[in-house]
C-alpha cells in the first residue's frame, strides 16, 4: 500500500509539472502581443528562474544546517548540459506559436507523446504494451478533436511553424528522458537549478541581453518574466526531476498529455479564445487516455491480488 502511494504522490508532481508548461503559451502570447520579443521573452524566464531556484537551495541550506550540497564537478556539468533541451524547446516552442496559431503549435508539441513511448521502447529493446497504445491512440485522437483540425485548422499551418513545433516536441521528448536519468542522487531543487543554469548560459549565448540596461523594456517584461519562469523553468523541471525517476518516461509522457487540456481552457479563459463542442470532446477523450493506464494497471493488481489469495 505505500508502494501505490508513494507512485500517486510522483505522478501527481509530473501532473502539475505538465499544467504548469499548458497555461505558459497563454502568457507568451500576451508578452507578445505587448510588443516583447522572442529573445526578451526566453531570456527573463531562464534569468529569473534560474535565481529563484538558486535562492531557494541557498534559503534551504540556512534554514537546514545539515542541507548540503550533494554533487560533484561531474554531476553539475552533466546537469547543465541537461538544461541545454530546457533553453532549446522554450525557444523553438515560442518561435512556433509566433509562427502559427497556439492551438495548432500545442498540437506538434504534443508529438512527444508518442515519440517518449518510442524512445523507452527502443532503449529498453521491448515493444509498447497493448495498454500504451490504447492510450497513445486515444490521446492522438484527442488532440486532433481538440485542436480544431477538423473545421480548417490545417489551413493555418505554415512550413517554418510546422518544423518549429516538431522539434519543440522532439527536444520536450529528450528533456523528460534526460531529466529521468541523470543525476538521480543530487537533491532535486539543486539538479533543477544546475539543469536552468544550462538552460539560462545557452540562451544568454543565442540572445545577448543588450536591452538589459533600458528600464522602459525590463520593468515592463518582469510581470511576463516572472509568470513564464514560474510556470516554464521552476515548476516542471523540479517537478518532474522528482516525478519522472519514479514514473518512468513512458507514462510521463502520456500523463504529461493534460497540457493541451490545460492549454485551451487557459486560452478560453483568459484571451477569450473561442472553443467549439468538439474540442471539449476532444480534451475528455485526452483525459480519458491519461486515466486510461492507471486504470488497468489498478485492474490488473486486484486481478493479481485475488489469484493469490
């Protein structure tokens, strides 16, 4: 019983770490729309996220006397190579929903799906279980009712915004199984700080923060800053470095799948975007899908339980 407890607890986190990354193309799209640029927008939410996280070990370690900073030169480099996919698919995520409409951008990111599927299946040399891609096909499914395509939303795709989205997806697919397998011993606030170090250093590199003295763009952005670090670069890379070890990276994508849900009803409430019938059909299917593994493994051990009693 605490086994299934302490698995709910883990899956509840790579949950919120998913909602958190839904609501964030709700605020990209209104730091744009405020005149902000990709480079301002990237760069204030890996700054800030990564000093809110640092000051938190470093709050931790005083509150704590016996909090210690638990890696090593060997661990921090391969943690601040990890954040490398963190800093890469906030990019090319924003550049797609500068490119296309957010809900058609959601849809390619939500690629990884099945492409953390595949990828668990080709490491661990084994094929999907029939529960996996009843799953992945109800969450397919979802997100094609979900995201409209079916009353011209294909029409509004373009080339550049097509590309960007899939390799959103294919670098969101590397960050969930990275973040899964490096480092495990390091405390998990730190290995999320070193991994937004990584991610903060590489943007510095692609987008030099020249506007950083003027006073008439920073202020402005810190309320776009401080929202997209909390709910792009704090929440989901702590959540899932605690989630996904447990987890594993094949239901961490499918679990990760509330995001489009989540998306819309931010966009719906919050930019007075319209929805239609089938898109909320859509997004009870995609809930369905999460739900879906849980249920029969749930089945499966009261099957198991009541054959060896």
């Amino acid at each position: 019983m605490k086994k299934n407890k302490s698995t709910t607890k883990y899956i509840i986190f790579v949950l919120l770490g998913a909602v958190s990354y839904g609501v964030l193309s709700t605020f990209v799209k209104l730091a744009y729309d405020d005149g902000f640029t990709l480079g301002q927008i990237v760069f204030s939410q890996a700054g800030i996220g990564c000093l809110v996280l640092w000051l938190l070990v470093f709050l931790k370690k005083l509150i704590n006397k016996e909090y210690r900073m638990n890696f090593n030169k060997k661990d921090s480099m391969k943690l601040i190579l990890t954040g490398i996919p963190i800093g890469f698919t906030s990019i090319i995520y924003y550049k797609s929903v500068q490119e296309i409409p957010a809900s058609m951008a959601i849809l390619l990111l939500f690629q990884f799906t099945w492409m953390g599927n595949l990828v668990e299946c080709i490491l661990e040399k084994r094929l999907p279980s029939k529960t996996q891609v009843m799953s992945i096909v109800l969450l397919l499914i979802g997100t094609a009712f979900s995201s409209n395509i079916f009353d011209g939303g294909l029409t509004n795709l373009t080339f550049l915004g097509t590309i960007y989205g899939l390799l959103a997806a294919c670098s969101y697919t590397a960050f969930t199984f990275v973040s899964g397998k490096v480092a495990l011993s390091v405390d998990p606030i730190q290995r999320s700080a070193l991994m937004l170090t990584g991610a903060f250093i590489f943007i510095v590199i692609l987008f030099p923060p020249t506007f950083i003295g003027n006073l008439k763009i920073v202020l402005p952005l810190l309320k776009y800053g401080v929202a997209v670090a909390f709910f792009g670069t704090i929440i989901p890379p702590l959540f899932f470095s605690i989630g996904v070890p447990v987890v594993g990276v094949g239901l961490t994508s499918i679990l990760a799948s509330v995001e489009l849900p989540v998306a819309i009803l931010a966009s719906t409430t919050i930019l007075h975007e319209s929805s239609s019938m089938i898109q909320w059909i859509g997004i009870l299917i995609i809930l369905f899908g999460i739900i879906f593994p849980g249920y029969i493994q749930k089945k499966i051990k009261v099957k198991e339980r009541f054959s060896f009693s």
